[in-house]
C-alpha cells in the first residue's frame, strides 16, 4: 500500500513558519549583536530554564523511555549553543548563521544514504547538489578563505552538526509523544549550562551587565521560544516535510539582516548563496 501523502500547508500555517522563521533569524541577529556574547548566551539560557521550567511544572515529566532522547537532545543543544557562539564571535552573521543552518538538511540527507542504506528520489539528488553548491558558494564569498576565516567557517559547519544531530534525536521522540512536554523538558536542561559557564568566565561581566545586553539576552531568549513553539505548532498539521522545508527561509532572512541590517559586507552574493541553499532544502523535502 502507497504511504499516504503528507498533507499541503494552508495560507495561515505557511504565515505562521515563515514568521517562525524570520524569528529564529532574528534571535540569533539579536545574539550576535550582544557586546559581550558569552553573556548575552546566558541570558538566553536563562530565559530558557525560567521558561521551560514553568512549563515543565504544568506539563510534568514526560514517559521513562523518552528520557533518553531528552537527555540527548539537551546535550546536543549545549553544544550547538556553544559552537554557534563560537561562529558568532569568528565571523560574519550574513555568513555563518547560513552555512550553519544550510549544513544541517545536507548532512541528514547524507547520514540517510551512506548510514541508514536508503536511496533518495532524483529531485532530492539534485537538492543535495544545489545545497553544497550553496554552502560552497558562502565559504567562498569574497575570495578563498584566508586562514583567520577558517574558525569561522568551521564552527559554522560544526554548528551545522549538531543540528542534524538534534534533529535526528526530536524527530524519533516526537513521533511518539507529547511535543509541548518534551519540548519544555529539553529547554530546562540545557538552559542553565550557559549562564553556568558566563559566570564561571565573565563573573564580573554578568555583575556589571548593563540594560541593553540583559534586554537583548532575555528577550533572544523569548524569541527562540517563540519560535520553535509556532513551528512545533505548524507542525501538527500533519506537513511535517514542508514545514521543515519553509523554516529554512531564515537562512534568507539572516542573510538579509547581516547585510542589510548589520551593514555586513558582500550582501547580494550572500543573499543569492543563500536562496540557492533554500532551494536545495525544499527539494529535499519536497
């Protein structure tokens, strides 16, 4: 028997993804604009556990045999918070924020073909083409990367990692449970690592922090949420592959924001890259 076709977005949910996604850029535009980085990620992390741990109360544990997958999922969080700040403060927003998120749909495709033995249609072929196109068309905007870019771009790739890796880990444990509730759990375990980590470092930075840096830390923090909860939410519309697909065009909108907003150089190239690598996601997952 054919598997049954995945259900079409309508006009208000592709609204509400693509929102998700102009905020999810902007949360991270918002990230890398904090003066001093390492505090602004712990300020995010706190919203996290405040956040998560209100809802986590209301919600209460999820079942014993998702623990696991929440365990994994939040230590792939830390470390994905931990590279993107890394790729923030080695290089350019309009740059690494696509190579980052671009990396993640790639690799998942590859993991499913060389890992899990499974062949992929043509069209999903040539989105794997088109994507690495992208992404090489991003680490090489202005020229070859000189070493003091290859940080940058390394950490981007890593952060790109970890997002497939975490996608992978959700994808199985939300299949079969209460999203809201996993959800709530994985934010309150990974939140407190990073304001640990600002205090441990920046003890006198986190004391000192002034108004504009604890504003933008918190309410990154809230935006994030915000933003993964309207995808989790489009979600349930049953477009799982679509939604997926629809969320990346923030790897557009980080780009637009780099350049045009941060007044990062090489905007046109960049934002072109990165509509190359959205197309090559949404033929993946069409």
């Amino acid at each position: 028997m054919a598997a049954a076709a995945s259900p079409a977005l309508t006009g208000p949910l592709v609204a509400i993804t693509l929102f998700a996604a102009l905020l999810h850029a902007t949360w991270n535009a918002m990230a890398h604009t904090v003066s001093d980085r390492l505090v602004g990620f712990g300020l995010i992390g706190l919203a996290y556990t405040v956040v998560g741990g209100a809802a986590a109360m209301v919600l209460g544990p999820p079942p014993a045999w998702v623990w696991p997958y929440v365990l994994a999922s939040a230590a792939l969080h830390v470390v994905y918070n931990l590279m993107l700040l890394a790729s923030f403060q080695l290089g350019e927003f309009s740059q690494v924020y696509p190579i980052a998120r671009g990396t993640a749909p790639w690799l998942v495709a590859l993991v499913e073909v060389t890992l899990l033995g499974r062949s992929l249609p043509t069209w999903q072929l040539v989105g794997v083409l088109v994507i690495s196109t992208g992404l090489v068309s991003l680490a090489l905007d202005g020229g070859r990367p000189s070493r003091r870019q290859l940080p940058a771009i390394g950490a981007a790739v890593a952060t790109g990692v970890c997002i497939a890796s975490y996608t992978v880990v959700d994808a199985q444990a939300v299949a079969a449970t209460d999203v809201l509730g996993y959800a709530a759990w994985m934010f309150l375990l990974q939140g407190p690592w990073l304001p640990l980590v600002a205090v441990a470092v920046r003890r006198r930075a986190v004391a000192t922090a002034g108004l504009s840096t604890v504003s933008r830390g918190l309410l990154g923090g809230v935006v994030s949420l915000v933003a993964y909860g309207l995808v989790l939410y489009a979600q349930t519309s049953g477009a799982t592959a679509a939604v997926a697909a629809l969320r990346e065009s923030s790897i557009v909108f980080g780009a637009i924001i780099g350049s045009l907003v941060l007044g990062e150089g090489f905007g046109r190239s960049r934002i072109a890259a990165a509509a190359v690598v959205v197309t090559g996601i949404a033929l993946i997952n069409f």
